[in-house]
C-alpha cells in the first residue's frame, strides 16, 4: 500500500496525501465534492467540453450552487475570465473554482498554473479543484506548485490501466474546509482513509489486482522520466495535427496555447457524418476511434496518442485515418501520414550521427 501511496504522490507531483478509492473517475469527482463543499456553497465552474458539464451536473445534485462560465468546447479555461469573476467577488461568495485539466471530449488541455496565478492576482481564497482524469502521467501537472487543493485522477487514462481506481490528491487547505463542511459521506470520506493509509493499509477492501497494476505502472513512468513522457506526448500530438492540417481537415481546439497533448479531435467537413466515418475505419481496419459526445456528437472523431503510445503505435494509427478517410470518400489530401513521419523524424536530427566517417 504505502508503495502505491508514495509513488503516486510523485506522478502528481505533490508531496501531500493522495487517497486512493476503488472507483472510476466519477467516484473521485463526488469525493472532492463531498470532503470539501456544503449544500448552498457557491462554486465557479468553465464549461469546457461534455466532462466539464457532467461534474457540474453532479454538483448541482448534491445542492452546491454552480456557476458555470460558458464555452464554446474549442479551447480550454479562459484564467483571464476566472481573474475578472473572482476579482468582482468581493464577499468571497464563491467557494471553489472547478476545472477539467484536458478536456477528453475536445482535446483541449486548460492552463492550470496560469488559472492559479489569476486566482492569487485577485487575492482570492476559493479552493482549486482539478480534474486531471485524462491527463495525469500525460500532460505537465504539478500539484503543489500550482497549488491545488484537490486533484482528481483515476487509472484507465494516463495510468495505462484498466479503469476502477480514483485518485484525490489534496492539500493541507482541502483537509481543513474536510473537518468544517456540512456534506454527508461515508464510503468517500478522506479522513476515514487517511487513517489506516498512514500504514499502508485501507479502511475497506482495496483494488488489489489493479494496485498491483499501478505499482508497474508508477515504475514505468518515472523509469522513464516524468519530462520525457510529457515531450513524447507532445511530440505525437503535434505530428497528428501535422497530418490532421495536410488533410485539410480541422482540429477542434482552436487555441494552440491549449492543445492537447493526449489526444487530438478531428472536425469532419460539413456534410460528413464522423460516426459513419469511424464505422468504415472499425469494419476496414478494426481500428476504434473515439467519438464525438453531447454537443459534438457526430461531427468529431478523435485519435488518442496517450500512455503506452510511441512513434510507430501513432503511425498506424494516423495510416487507419487516412485509409479510412479514401475508402469513405471524405475529401482530403492524401500525404498526412508523410508529413507526420517527417516530424517524428526530426526527435532524431541534432544527435550525433549512427556512423562518423573519421577524414583520413
């Protein structure tokens, strides 16, 4: 257990208490919910994309009163517009700032250390909580320096697990509004946790498969080196949308501050139905591509390129695509899959050459 505990501490890059529950992510969403806000609280949501809309319809049910600065799914949290709302809250009415790190809906990744350095600029004491379902061990994320108040996580994203563990990561200020809030839980509750965690142990029967799971999975992300596995994940993604713009196709996001280095969504031209697309790819070449939800439903398909995902592994993936955009006659112009191998290639330029001929 302890092993677990401490190994995820450096994924999130925090030196305070990560909690582990045999949930999905949603499970760990209730649980930031539940250990830190009361019924009535005001909180301040960005409506980035569908997972950003599920956990503020989650927080509306446990009577937490949401605001929820809308988006147009094509770019992640505005800090600017957090600083203007927070500034005007002179009450300081509003308890926590909510905000999904990498929107696995649009792949737009929102930039935490800057929403923080907005919400110090308007001397605000709201919590910060973080979604980084789809991020952690993908994407920079840095708990403590950012100072977030709870992170949330789970193991089927970044983990390269199956799904059933979630994560909260929390901070000496979260574990202080835990002791104060008026919020009923018990299967969720942090300090039941925190107890027998201090041993290594767990108040109730553990995942222990997937522990087993996570213990490889910590070991591979740090064997490799946390900065090494985020360049290679911006790497892959810049060689898709590389492919995506010879296409002539669209990428979702529209503010390359927020791309995702996860995955990529792929905006069909008008007139072309993405779900039919990724059924031609799947019957083709049984390849599964992810699909547009809620609001995009339909007219996005999306190419993932994160966790145990290399060169090679996204080249067949991008060659799929393109195969499957001929075969179903969307307009595009051939070639992507060149000009995405031609980035990859380029990690290699500036190393010493394979072979030196010595001049004689």
């Amino acid at each position: 257990g302890r092993t677990v505990l401490e190994g995820s501490q450096k994924i999130f890059q925090t030196s305070g208490p990560v909690i582990i529950f045999p949930s999905s992510g949603t499970g760990a969403w209730e649980a930031a919910i539940v250990n830190t806000l009361s019924p009535g609280d005001l909180v301040l949501m960005v409506e980035t994309g569908h997972f950003a809309t599920l956990w503020h319809n989650m927080a509306k049910r446990w009577g937490v009163d949401v605001e929820f600065i809308p988006g147009d799914w094509r770019r992640g949290a505005d800090p600017a517009a957090i600083e203007q709302r927070l500034a005007q809250d002179t009450s300081h009415a509003v308890k926590a700032v909510m905000v999904v790190h990498n929107e696995t809906s649009t792949g737009a990744t929102s930039r935490i250390g800057e929403i923080r350095t907005a919400m110090d600029r308007a001397k605000h004491p709201a919590l910060l909580m973080v979604d980084t379902i789809s991020s952690l061990g993908s994407a920079d994320y840095r708990h403590d320096e950012w100072k977030v108040d709870v992170s949330i996580s789970c193991s089927q994203k970044g983990f390269m697990l199956p799904p059933g563990l979630g994560f909260n990561a929390i901070s000496e200020k979260a574990r202080a509004a835990s002791k104060t809030n008026k919020m009923p839980r018990s299967y969720w509750d942090w300090e039941e946790m925190l107890k027998p965690n201090a041993k290594g142990f767990f108040p109730y029967t553990p995942a222990t498969n997937l522990l087993y799971g996570l213990r490889e999975a910590i070991a591979m992300l740090l064997e490799e080196g946390l900065p090494n596995v985020f360049a290679r994940h911006q790497r892959l993604a810049a060689a898709t949308r590389a492919a995506v713009n010879h296409w002539g196709l669209e990428v979702l996001c529209q503010e390359p501050k927020d791309f995702s280095p996860v995955l990529t969504a792929v905006l069909m031209p008008p007139g072309y139905d993405a779900d039919e697309f990724r059924k031609i790819v799947l019957e083709n070449y049984n390849m599964s591509l992810g699909s547009g939800l809620s609001k995009v439903a339909g007219k996005v398909f999306r190419i993932g390129h994160l966790g145990e995902c290399n060169e090679l592994t996204l080249l067949a993936a991008l060659t799929g695509v393109e195969m499957g955009l001929s075969v179903a006659g969307v307009p595009h112009r051939a070639g992507g899959v060149d000009v995405a191998m031609k980035a990859l290639e380029q990690r290699h330029q500036g190393n010493s050459p394979l072979l030196k001929v010595v001049g004689h």
